[in-house]
C-alpha cells in the first residue's frame, strides 16, 4: 500500500515543507498549493469518512477537484455526477450507485432529483496555510473501490464501471513513463470532470506526479494559448478540441507559437483525423500523441514521447497492459503484425476496473474465461506493434465531442415523447463531432411532427444536452427486416 499522491501527503504531514507550496491546482483565477490543498480537502475527508459512497457534482471546478481529493483521502468511493444530467439520467445513477452523501460547492443549485441525499458544502477558502485537522490518514488496500464513473453501453441506462485505487495508480505512472511525465509539468485542458479523460487523467494525474493543472472552466483556444505560452507544457484535449484547434490556427500566430512551444500535445477519447493531425503539424511544428483508453480500461496505449508520433496511431501497449486482437470468436488471437488484418482489441493487466457496479451479468460478459477484456474496438497492428483503431463492433455506440453514447438510450428518451410513435438513432460522420446523432423518427401524428428543437430540448432534460439529436429525419415507417429488427444500416440521407 502506497500514497495515491505522495505530494499531498507530504504536505498533509509537513505543511511548511518547502514542496508544499508548490501549486497544484488553478481554475481561472483560484488555485491552491499542495498545502492548502491539504489543509482544504483534509477536514472534508474527515467528515465524509463514514459514508459509503459519496456523490460529487462535478462542475469544472476547484471544488470539484477537492471534493474527489477528500473523498480519496478518505478512502469513500466517489461517483462524479455530469451537473447537465437530465431527470432520467440522474435518477438512474443516484438509484443505482446509492451514496449517501453529495457533495457541492455551496452556490450550486442541485435538482429536486437529489432532494433525498444529506448535502456537504465543499468550502474552498485558499488563503494561507491551515494546518491541516488531519495529519495522518491510513492508506487504503489497492483493491478498494476509487470512482465508480457511469458509461454508455448500446442499450439500456449507463453502467457504473467501479475503479480501484490499482488502477488509477497504475494507469497514471504508465502513463508517466509514456510521457516522461514528471511533477515539473503543468497540465492545461478543459475537460469535463465527470469522465476518466479530464478527472483521473487531468487532475488526479498532475497530483500523483506532484506537478500542476489549469483548468480553463470551459473550451476556447485563446485560454489554450495563453496557458502554454505562461509556462505550462502539456495539453490534454478531445479531437473536437484539436480540430478546432486546426481551424483556429491559420488566423492565430499566437496559437500557433504557444503550442509549437508545448512539450506534449495528447489527444483521446476519440479517433484524431488525420487531417486535423496534419494541420496541426504543418503549422505548429508539433505532432499530436495519441492515447487510446476506455472508462473500464483506463489507458490501453500511448504513443511515446519518445516514439514516432505518426497520424492515425494510437502507439504501443502502456507498460503492464497486454493487449491481442482477436478472430471473430473473440477468443482466437491474431497473430499477424502485418498493419491490415483486423482483430477486436482485448486488454488484461492492472489498468482494468473490477466490475459493473449491480450488473454481473454485464461484468461476466465483458471478459474472457482467461481475464481478457473486451474492448469492442476493432484494430489492426502494424509490424513494430502500434495499434491503428479502425471501428467499433457496434454500430449502437457513438462518440460525439469524445462522449460515447449509446442509440438505445437517447431511442428510449425519444419514445417518451407523446409525439414519437417510432424511433431510430444513429450516428454520421461530422467534422467537428467526430459523430453527431441522428434521430429517424415516426410521428404519432404524421400531421404534427414533433419540431427538431423541441425533440432536442427534451432528450436534453431527460439524459444530458450532449445526448441530443443535431439532426432529425421524419418518416413514415422504419425499415425492418422479416424479423422485425430495424435495418439502421439502411438510414442514410440518400
Ligand atoms: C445546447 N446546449 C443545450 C442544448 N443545446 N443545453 C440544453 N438543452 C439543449 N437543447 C448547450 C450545451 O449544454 C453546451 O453548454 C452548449 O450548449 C454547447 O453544446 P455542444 O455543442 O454539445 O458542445 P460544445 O460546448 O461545443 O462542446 C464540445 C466539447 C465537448 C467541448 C468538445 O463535447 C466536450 O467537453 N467533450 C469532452 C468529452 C469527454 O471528456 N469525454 C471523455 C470520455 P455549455 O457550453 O454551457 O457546456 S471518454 C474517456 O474518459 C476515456 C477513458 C478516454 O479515452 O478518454
Ligand atoms: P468511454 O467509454 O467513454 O470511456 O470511451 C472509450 C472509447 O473511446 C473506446 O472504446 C474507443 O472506442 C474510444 N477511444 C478512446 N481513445 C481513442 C483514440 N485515441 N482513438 C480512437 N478511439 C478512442
């Protein structure tokens, strides 16, 4: 058993110590060293340490990187809730998950939904030292439960995949030899903090390194730049970012500099085009590293930073991950390293959660008899072993903005709707999505369809407002086959 994050540790047993005024988190014009981030999340481990699962509502905030500290410091799983989940999203979570406790920054306002639960303000006051009330906290074994972060399957509500100390631990320090990441860093990105990407990578990863994050609230490439041209040295972003990062460019000299000068570019969640990849290089000087994670997984691969950063790759195995692509039996490895044959990717190794919270069935199915796990991602491997990620085995999940969302959700909030007989989602290529969903609907009245906007507005309230359709067809019947099953592949504009 060893410190999650020796840094605070330190600064919890010595808050005079000269590395404890280091900083350690800044959102816009708030920031706290590692002493005052002890002596802040500290007093909220000690009132939170009895409950047995708490909820934190995750805005892009100090407080929300605190309260997840607390509850770390404290060894009480946290379960990050997206403060833009609708009714029907939250409900579900809230039920499923059970904390006893939410935890929020005292001017947020929490939905009705979450009326039941005892609320804990998070009371983030950085002026000076505290000493801490805690000087001593037990580490807790590896295996306990660290997050429990909901994600999207193909159909039915999210999953809570539950993710032990292990795997944060071990995720984050490959990742540190991946990158030569060290606590001379400093982080800066605007991703959400309710998803592996912006919590477990881009705060908890600058705290267990010892170095820093800026947060910038939300995304725009002028906050980008001004970061990396004030010392910091990472970025970490969404391909949605990174194109608009390539758009952006041929007009901002500034953003081409501040990034030209950045020691590391890492982009994930999502495919990178290569165009945007090549734009970025063409203009900047600097090639975008890829990493290729998943909620269950934590991070699978990397390009190195000091391996070939080539467009289209996602690099090598993280040390500790192995990983094999399998034949269509999903137990047959592929051998071959010859850069075309395809094989779904499967994983083993100590970067993996334990199970999906309440869900055996699920858990059971997602492995191998022998421990491998089932990505659903399909790749092939070129002769030196990067992995070039080529689809997903279902065509029921789609990555918008780098957020995986599932048609059967968003068909099922569809089909509340008084105005929806039938409904059908897919996802079709977009430039700045990656993916944007369509919705292929059979009005209840064919008279009086239900307007796009409206039909938005309400998947937005019942999931969450990236849930929502961009697009919606109207039809006077689904295609289906003898069986009755939807042919989606046959949804097509043309
Ligand atoms: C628009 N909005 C609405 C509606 N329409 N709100 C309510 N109802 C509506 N009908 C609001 C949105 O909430 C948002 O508000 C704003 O309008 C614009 O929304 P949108 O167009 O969806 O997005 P965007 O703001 O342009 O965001 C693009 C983005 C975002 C910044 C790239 O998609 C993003 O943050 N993506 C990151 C996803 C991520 O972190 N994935 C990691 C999971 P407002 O502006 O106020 O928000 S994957 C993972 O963790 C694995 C492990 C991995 O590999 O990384
Ligand atoms: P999530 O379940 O939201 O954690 O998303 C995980 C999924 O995102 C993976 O299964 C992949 O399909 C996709 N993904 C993550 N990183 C990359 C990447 N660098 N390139 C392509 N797909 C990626």
């Amino acid at each position: 058993m060893s410190s999650l994050f020796p840094a605070l540790t330190a600064a919890l047993a010595d808050p005079d110590g000269t590395d404890a005024h280091r900083p350690a988190l800044r959102f816009g014009d708030r920031s706290l060293t590692y002493a005052e981030l002890a002596a802040t999340a500290a007093p909220l481990a000690a009132r939170v340490t009895d409950a047995g699962r708490v909820a934190v509502w995750a805005t892009p905030t100090l407080e929300t990187a605190v309260a997840v500290v607390a509850a770390l410091l404290a060894g009480v799983p946290a379960v990050p809730l997206n403060p833009k989940s609708g009714e029907s999203e939250l409900g579900h979570i809230v039920s499923d998950s059970e904390p006893t406790l939410i935890l929020a920054a005292g001017s947020d306002q929490l939905p009705y939904t979450l009326d039941t639960l005892e609320r804990v303000g998070i009371d983030v006051r950085p002026t000076g030292t505290r000493r801490p009330y805690l000087t001593t906290l037990a580490e807790r074994p590896a295996e306990d439960p660290a997050l429990i972060v909901y994600t999207s399957g193909t159909t039915g509500p999210p999953k809570g995949a539950v993710i032990p100390r292990r795997a944060v631990a071990d995720t984050l320090d490959a990742l540190a030899d991946a990158w030569q990441w060290t606590g001379d860093d400093v982080l800066v990105h605007a991703l959400p903090l309710f998803h592996v990407h912006g919590l477990i990578l881009g705060i908890l990863g600058p705290l267990r390194r010892g170095g820093s994050v800026r947060h910038l609230g939300r995304f725009e490439t002028a906050g980008v730049a001004q970061e990396l041209s004030e010392g910091a040295t990472m970025l970490f972003g969404v391909p949605t970012m990174y194109h608009r990062i390539a758009e952006a460019l041929p007009d901002d000299p500034a953003l081409a500099k501040a990034l030209a000068r950045a020691r590391l570019l890492v982009s994930g969640s999502a495919a990178l085009p290569v165009h945007d990849h090549e734009r970025i290089a063409a203009a900047t000087g600097r090639r975008v590293i890829e990493r290729y994670g998943m909620t269950e997984t934590l991070m699978n691969t990397s390009v190195r930073a000091d391996g070939e950063a080539r467009a289209g790759t996602v690099g090598v195995p993280l040390p500790g991950v192995e990983l094999r692509l399998t034949e269509e039996d999903g137990v047959t490895a592929v051998a071959a390293l010859d850069g075309e044959t395809v094989g779904e990717i499967q994983v083993r190794g100590p970067n993996l959660f334990t199970e999906y919270l309440n869900r055996p069935d699920a858990t059971a199915a997602a492995f191998t008899d022998d421990g491998w796990f089932r990505t659903g991602d399909m790749a092939v491997r070129d002769p030196d072993g990067y992995v070039r990620i080529v689809g997903r085995k279902a065509t029921d999940l789609i990555k918008s903005g780098g957020y995986k969302i599932g048609a059967g959700e968003i068909e099922n909030a569809l089909l509340e709707h008084s105005g929806v007989r039938e409904a059908a989602v897919t996802g079709e290529p977009d430039a700045d999505l990656g993916e944007r969903i369509v919705a292929w609907i059979v009005p209840a009245d064919p008279q009086f369809p239900p307007p796009a906007g409206e039909l938005a507005d309400h998947v937005a309230r019942s999931l969450a407002p990236h849930k929502r359709p961009r697009v919606v067809h109207y039809l006077d019947a689904l295609p289906r086959n003898d069986m009755g099953k939807i042919m989606k592949r046959s949804l097509t504009h043309d």
